[in-house]
C-alpha cells in the first residue's frame, strides 16, 4: 500500500505540474478551496502521522509541538516544489512500513489531539493515513477535470498483467516489480 501511494501520488502531481500556477491557485469547488490548498494539506497530514510512526518506533515520546507541521496551513506554493516534498515524504512512508512486522503492526503509537494523547494501533492508524490520502486525491483528481489538464487513472493496483503500463513511472520513482513483490 505504502509503494501504491507513493505511485498515485506521482501521477497525480506529475498531472498537476502541468497546469498553470493560475490553474493551481484558482477557487475550485471541494473540501479545501484549490488543487494547491488540497495537496498541501496531503502533505502536512502525512507529516504530522509519519512523525509519529517514526517516534513510535524509536520508542520516543509524542511530538508536542506536532501542531507545527501544519504551520504554515499551505507550506508550498507551487506544484513542483509540493512534488519534491511529497516524494521524500513517501519514502520515508515507504521505509517505515518494510519495517513493520505483524507483531509490530498491533502496538499503539501516540497521537497528539487537540484533547491530549491518544493511543492508536499502528494498523489501523497506518490504514486511516491511506484512507486520507485517497480520499483528498480523488478531490484533486475531480478539480483537475476542470482543467486543461486530463486527470490521471488512479484507481489502479499492481496487477501483474499491468507492469508495463507502470514502467514508466516505476523508472522516474526508482521503483521495480521486484522490490515491490519482493521477487
């Protein structure tokens, strides 16, 4: 889940550098009021939970001033720059899941809430995060429908009889079947 992520978020925001900075920035209707607006907020959300899952692991305390990586509300402004982040970010996403064993998966990592710490199992906080960013994804892919820009296909998995329609963007993610699948 953490490589088809990576991927969907590659595709969307490889589609979304080629809009104008005036396409990226306009009003659009949805949740948050741009493409810019939605995939910074992408960004910040995977932040403040990756932080987390990193502590977690070290076994370090809850991040209290957590509320930071949403300071500023929209840290990038163009796409490009939005892009680079994204991708050093689902790395890091990417690393922290080949750690995980099942073992691991059921321990609870702490949540700084607006209310105090709460405690969430690692699997279930891991498939809310992926849940997250599929929801907000779908948001920029309809906003992106009123564009110039054709939306990307997004609703793909990785269907062995479909490795060639991925290559391309595997080669630009450095990813490969094999790393994936572990072949």
């Amino acid at each position: 889940m953490a490589y088809n992520n990576a991927w969907a978020n590659h595709r969307l925001l490889k589609a979304c550098c080629g809009l104008s900075q005036t396409d990226f920035v306009a009003t659009r209707t949805s949740f948050f009021p741009s493409i810019k607006a939605t995939l910074n907020h992408l960004l910040t959300v995977d932040w403040y939970y990756i932080d987390a899952f990193e502590r977690s692991i070290r076994s370090d305390p809850p991040n209290a001033e957590a509320w930071k990586f949403f300071e500023p509300e929209e840290p990038f402004d163009t796409c490009a720059e939005l892009h680079q982040e994204q991708q050093k970010t689902d790395e890091r996403l990417i690393t922290f899941c080949r750690s995980m064993t099942d073992a691991l998966m059921a321990e609870p990592v702490s949540i700084p809430r607006s209310d105090g710490i709460h405690a969430e199992q690692r699997s279930r906080l891991l498939a809310h995060l992926f849940q997250h960013q599929i929801h907000h994804r779908g948001q920029v892919h309809a906003m992106l429908a009123g564009t110039p820009v054709k939306p990307p296909q997004l609703d793909e998995f990785f269907c062995a009889d479909e490795a060639q329609l991925r290559e391309p963007d595997f080669r630009e993610l450095g990813f490969s079947e094999q790393e994936i699948w572990e072949l």
